[in-house]
C-alpha cells in the first residue's frame, strides 16, 4: 500500500483585523448593474411555459366538454315535437294554475307550447313573431294542416293575447278550453307513425 506525506495547511492573515479594507477596496470595485425582472431570460421563460401549459389545459376541458355534450346529446332520443308539445301539456294541466288565479302565466304557456309545437313539426317561425306575422306567413304558405287550421289557430292567438297583452281573465273553464284545443290541435296535425 502507498502511504501519502501528510499535508499541513496553514493560514494566516497578513493584516489584522481591525486593519483590514473594506470588500470594494480588494481588487477594485466591480459593480454588477442588474437588469429589470422582465428582461431576466429566465423570468421570461417561466412565463412562457406558464402561458403555452395554460393554454393547452384550456384546450383540452373546452375539448373533453364538447366531447361530454356531444355523446350525452347522441346518447339521449330526440323527442318528436308532437311528444314534447303532450308532455308540456301534460306538465301545465298537473300545476292547475287557473285553479289558483294565474291566468296570465298559464295562458303565456299554453301559448308558448303551441307556437314551439308549430315551429318544431312544420318548420315555421311562430315564437318570435306577433301573432298578426305569424297569421300573414300562414297565408304565403301552400296548402297544408296549418293553412287549413288558420282559422282555429287565429282564434285561439287571439284569445291568448287577449290575456298576455289586455290583462283579460279568461276564467279556469276558459282555461280549460285553450288547453283542449292545443291538445286537439298537437293531435290532428302529428305525423301518424308508420308501424314497422
């Protein structure tokens, strides 16, 4: 085995303490001008990777979201117009409205019901016109349920508007008669479904 000598490092200061110059007074002042935090290259990339990890993380939920819209909207059957129309007249019958006085929000309702019904089966825009444009785009159109059902449907719009725009109280039996009628109506003009 090889022995190395021993070492013996000795330090010793040439001035004594109170006698030694202060740090700038060594070797010459060197003074560092430091540059603003925003020109710092690293600050700089962190920020970066800070934005380009935001930015994909956004993509990616925006992504997974229209993903999870999309398969909960395929996965659940498209309810035909005639079926919704029934169902939300089925909804406003069980809240008995009239019954309680609420005149106003039931007819605004069974309105509502029979215009989207319209829209939805025959393709017309009805919920966002006034009833006057409404009638005067039935005339434009050819032959059909709706312009054989003119008569009926101004009568009932009418009735309804009666009520949502001069305050008229039409009365539970009343009531009554504006929901059978968009009942009968939902009913006459459905599409008969071809058994397989």
């Amino acid at each position: 085995m090889l022995a190395l000598p021993a070492l013996s490092i000795v330090v010793a200061g040439a001035l004594p303490v109170d006698q030694t110059p202060p740090p700038h007074e060594l070797r010459g002042a060197v003074e560092f001008e430091q540059p603003p935090i925003w020109k710092n290259p690293i600050v700089i990339g962190a920020v970066l990777l800070l934005v380009v990890v935001a930015a994909m993380a956004a993509f990616m939920l925006r992504r997974r979201a229209r993903r999870g819209s999309a398969a909960g909207a395929s996965d659940a059957p498209i309810e035909s117009a005639d079926r919704e129309a029934r169902r939300r007249l089925a909804e406003l019958a069980a809240q008995r409205l009239p019954e309680q006085g609420l005149f106003h929000p039931f007819t605004v309702e069974v309105s509502s019901i029979l215009r989207r019904y319209i829209e939805r089966r025959f393709g017309v825009v009805a919920t966002k016109r006034s009833t006057e444009e409404f009638l005067r785009e039935l005339l434009r159109l050819p032959g059909g349920p709706l312009v054989q059902a003119r008569s009926r449907l101004e009568s009932f719009l009418t009735a309804a508007d009666l009520v949502k725009f001069a305050r008229h109280q039409p009365g539970p039996a009343q009531c009554s008669d504006l929901l059978a009628e968009v009942d009968r109506f939902v009913t006459e003009t459905a599409p008969t479904e071809v058994a397989p």
